[in-house]
C-alpha cells in the first residue's frame, strides 16, 4: 500500500484530501447525525444506537440500546468529557474514566473530523490506495476506512467507518446525517 502526507493546494492527489474539502467541512459548525456504533476487542463486543449533534463550541452524544434505553449521555468540549449522569448531574471524567465506562478507550479528540470524512487538520495522516469511493487514511495510531459518501449539503459525507488500533475495532454506520 501507497502512503503520502496530507496534501496541500499545490500537490493534491486523486483519492485523498483536498484543502478546499478541509475548509467545506471545518466551515459547517452545526450537524447532527444518526446512526449506530459498534465496538469490539479482544474481551468484549457491543452494539448501540447513536446519535449525535456537533455545534461550534462542543459534541454531544447520546448512546442508547435497541429498546431506547439510555447507556451514556456524553459532551466534548474544549478537551473536556463530561457525563450526565441518569440524575441529570453532569460530571467531568477523564479520557481514562471513559475509556474505563466504555471498555475501551476512544479517539475522541479525532472522531469529529474522521465522522465527517477528513483527518484531523493538527495532525499528520498517512493515505493508502483505495478503491473509489472510498477513503483509507492512518493518523495517531489509528487506521480509518471511510465508505459510502452521499451527498450533504454543498459536499459529501461518509456514510459508513471502520476504525481500528491494535485489537480495539468500532465501527460508525450514519443512518441520516442533518443540519
């Protein structure tokens, strides 16, 4: 497999980021998506319904199971993890709390660029050759495979990823994205 840098605007290669994309998606401040979420590693499975709503200052995310049972209530913001808890008090938790309440520990920091189709712009991505329509790129350890883009908005957004580090597995497939 082929890698290469994130592009700029004077070498950009086909199959990989644009700037001009970069700025599309980082200029939407508000989106929400549905979907479903699954995780797998070498201990333990699980599956649950997702839904989450992004605006300017932070993320929220709401995970329930198939019945509509509530399994985490979360909100991102300025590096900040915050639980509601069922009493409706929110408490701050670290990325090790989270990742001691989920069973593993999740790229929060990244998830909200590679749900939308793009690396994170702080960090170097390394791109591998994929089939078309689909993107395959590795940033901070992790492997992200982006698939089934339709159209939203003025661009396009992934409809299906799978990310990978090591044994840990999730996989994102978005039902409806809406703004």
């Amino acid at each position: 497999m082929a890698c290469s840098s994130l592009p700029t605007r004077e070498h950009e290669v086909e199959g990989q980021v644009t700037a001009n994309e970069i700025n599309k998606v980082m200029r939407e401040t508000y989106w929400h998506l549905i979907g479903r979420l699954s995780m797998r590693n070498d201990r333990e499975s699980w599956f649950t319904s997702l839904e989450w709503r992004h605006n300017q200052s932070d993320d929220f995310l709401i995970l329930t199971t198939t019945l509509g049972g509530v399994v985490a209530k979360l909100r991102y913001a300025a590096g900040v993890i915050t639980v509601l808890e069922p009493d409706k008090v929110e408490r701050v938790i670290s990325e090790q709390e989270l990742g001691s309440l989920l069973g593993y520990s999740p790229p929060i920091q990244h998830l909200r660029f590679w749900v939308r189709g793009i690396p994170n712009p702080m960090l170097d991505a390394q791109f591998d050759v994929a089939p078309v329509g689909v993107r395959r790129f590795s940033q901070d350890g992790w492997y992200i495979n982006l698939e089934r883009f339709g159209a939203f908005n003025d661009g396009s957004l992934p409809g299906k990823m799978s990310i990978s580090k090591e044994q840990i597995k999730i996989k994102i497939v978005v039902d409806k994205w809406l703004d």
